[in-house]
C-alpha cells in the first residue's frame, strides 16, 4: 500500500478505535489478524459510496455525461511514478 507497517498499524487501530474495523484472527494463520469492517464501518462505506453518486449526478448536470465519463477515465488513468517535490524557501 505505499505506507510503513508502523503507519497501517496506527491507522487500523485509529479505525478500530471509532468502531469502524474489528480485528480477529485468522484461521488459518493463528499468528496473524484479519481486519473486518464492522456493521457501522459498512454504513460508512455505503454512505460514502452514496455521496459519490450524488456527486456524480450533481457534476454530469453541469458539464455533461459525456465529460463525466472523460473525467473518470483520465482519473483512473495510469499517472506514472510519483514525483518527488522539494519545496524551498523563498525570501
């Protein structure tokens, strides 16, 4: 995913913390967890996913469908690597 162990731990216990994940075992690895959405994590899932619709009918309403539809191809798009920004001061 990009990110260190130590950050996804935080994360997923952040999660878990507002009831949003559970962690149980696995079973078939008894040493290692898996994290579940719990019913109020798959609300918020729903919810989101319910926003986007709206937002998408909202954004195909003012430019259109068929630049919707432009949009979403160019965002799911390979971008290539990241590129590495260094800010510097200006005076």
């Amino acid at each position: 995913m990009g990110v260190s162990r130590q950050a996804m731990h935080k994360t997923v216990g952040d999660l878990e913390g507002l009831g949003l994940l559970d962690l149980v075992i696995d079973p078939t690895n008894r040493s290692a967890k898996l994290v579940k959405l719990t019913d109020k994590g798959q609300a918020n899932v729903e919810a989101a996913l319910d926003a986007f619709i709206d937002i998408e009918v909202e954004l195909a309403s003012r430019i259109g469908p068929s630049s919707v539809q432009a949009l979403r191809l160019a965002l799911s798009s390979s971008w290539g690597e990241p590129v590495a920004v260094i800010r510097t001061a200006r005076g």
